[in-house]
C-alpha cells in the first residue's frame, strides 16, 4: 500500500480529511500532523500509513475527529481551495496584465498551448497505429504521460477544471443522503 491508497481510505472514511488531502504543497504536512494528533502517533506519512495498517480502528478514530472537529476542518477546507482559486486567478491576472501593459497577446503562451495538444494527438494517433518495439515502450510512454498531464493544464487553463463540477455533484450526494437518513 502507498500514501495515495492510505489517503483515499481516508477520504472514504472521513471526507473532510480526504478534501484536505487534495490541498497545495505545504498545507499537505499540517494535514498529516492533524490525521496523527487524531491517531496518536508520530506525525509522518509513514507513521499514519503504518497505523491504518495496523490498527482497525484507525478510520473510526480518524471519522470521529472529523466529526468532533468539523467546524475547524471546514475551515481548513474552505483555506485550501481559496489557496487553489488565488492560483488560478494570478494565472489568468499575470496574462491580462501583460496584454494590458503591452497592448498585445502573448503569442508563446497560446505557440507553447497548441504545441502540446498537437504534440497530445499526434503522440496519440502515433501509438494507436504504429507498433512499438519493446525496448523503446517506456521512453514513449513516459513523454505521452507528460504530454497528458500538460494536455489537462492546456484544457484547464482555457475550459475551467471540473472540480466546481465535482464538488456540486458531492454536495448534492450529502444533501439526497442527509434527507434520506
């Protein structure tokens, strides 16, 4: 088992937990220090991992702070996507400034855009009709993941994320069962 299973038994279990696990860079450690302060172990993903494992009980624990402690962990979870949204506004900020200041578009920035998604299809139309030798599958499949992941951050920047999507779809699930219960 490795973190990204041990947190998404987390988020199954306590989704407060799993919404913070989602959050940028630093807060991650502050979220892991909180899921070992509920566990009563050192606090490391290691230590969390291990107790999850080990122990049972350890999803009740960790349910049971959530529940004790909502309003805080609401708090934090309300912290971290205003942390992803003034990200996502400084990128599109940076790009209206700069057109401001300039009175032109930044051509690399849509030169750099369209060079991945074609570079995404050919990539892709390439390993759907062209067979590979064995030897070199990896290095080619290590450049279509990192053209995938670019793809979604074209696609992300332009169209919006999902997440607003996901989020509305979780709420309403929580709202059906609440009325259901």
């Amino acid at each position: 088992m490795d973190w990204k299973d041990t947190a998404a038994k987390i988020a199954d279990a306590a989704p407060l937990f799993g919404a913070l696990f989602g959050a940028p860079g630093a807060a991650i450690g502050g979220i892991i220090k909180l899921a070992a302060s509920a566990l009563g172990v050192t606090p490391s993903e290691e230590a969390v991992e291990m107790e999850i494992r080990r122990n049972p009980e350890a999803l009740l624990k960790l349910k049971e702070f959530e529940a004790t402690h909502r309003l805080e962990m609401e708090k934090l979870v309300l912290e971290a996507e205003r942390a992803r949204l003034a990200d996502v506004a400084d990128a599109r900020a940076r790009q209206t400034a700069h057109e401001k200041s300039t009175g032109k578009t930044d051509v690399n920035f849509y030169i750099l855009a369209w060079t991945v998604v074609c570079g995404f299809f050919i990539l892709l139309t390439f390993l759907l009709f062209v067979q590979l030798p064995d030897d070199q599958n990896g290095v080619v499949f290590m450049l279509f993941g990192s053209l995938s992941t670019g793809f979604g951050q074209v696609l992300q920047y332009f169209f919006g994320s999902s997440k607003g999507s996901a989020d509305k779809t979780a709420t309403m699930v929580a709202t059906l069962g609440r009325k259901e219960t």
